[in-house]
C-alpha cells in the first residue's frame, strides 16, 4: 500500500526546468529589443503633411521644441553641441538617418540650423518628421 502511494506522489511532480528556461529566453529577448527602441527625448507636436513618408531606418532622433530647446537621447543640448553628437551616434551605425522632430510652434530658423548641423555632421539623409493625415 506505501508503495502505491509514494508512486502517485512521485509521478504527480512537475519538471519546471524548461518553463523557466523558456521564461528567461524571453525575458532576455525583450531586454534586447527595449534597447533599440530611440527616443528624443522630448514630445513635440509634429506638424501634418500629406506628402509625408515613412523612414524605416530613423537611428537619429532630435527634437526641436517650442520654447526652442534641442533634444537627443533624453537631454537637452545646445545647438553647437548637435553636431559632434550627430557625428558620434552616426559612427556608431553609418547606415541610419537623422530624423528632426521639429514642434508646429518651433522656430523655422532654429530646426533649419539643426539640419544644417546634421548634414555637416556627414549625415546624408536628414529628415523632418511629420503627421501622416
């Protein structure tokens, strides 16, 4: 009759080793896919265009705000500042673009000189984002 019983018991147990394996593989997968995801670092209010394309490859983000403020990767810069930084992060992956996160309310004249400082940065695809209607 014990041995009946310290069978069941035996056979009842659950082998947990590949559901944690299968856990940590995930947990790993999504910490490697949160790495790349870029951000500004700023929410702008971009404006709407018609003839707006989708950038796939967009590995620059810099945002231009309406009290005329520059961002890149969560911190404000000065505008001299934009192109060492653009040179650095372009060198890090040569075949991505800079894409401008310029407000509706951002001064022409400051997201202009942005781009100018992304493109002498040896950028050549700079972008201004848009809202497609």
């Amino acid at each position: 009759m014990r041995d009946h019983s310290q069978s069941q018991t035996e056979e009842a147990e659950l082998d947990l080793t590949p559901m944690l394996d299968v856990v940590f593989i995930m947990l790993i997968f999504f910490i490697v896919t949160a790495v790349f995801v870029k951000e500004a670092g700023q929410t702008v209010e971009k404006p709407i265009a018609v003839t707006a394309i989708s950038k796939p490859r967009a590995s620059i983000l810099i945002a231009v705000t309406n009290n005329d403020q520059i961002w890149i990767n969560r911190k404000q810069v000065e505008l001299k500042a934009v192109r060492p930084i653009v040179e650095r992060l372009h060198s890090e992956n040569p075949l991505g673009s800079v894409v401008i996160q310029a407000d509706q309310q951002a001064k022409a004249g400051l997201t202009l000189q942005v781009m100018e400082a992304a493109q002498n940065a040896g950028v050549p695809d700079v972008s201004i984002s848009a809202v497609i209607p």
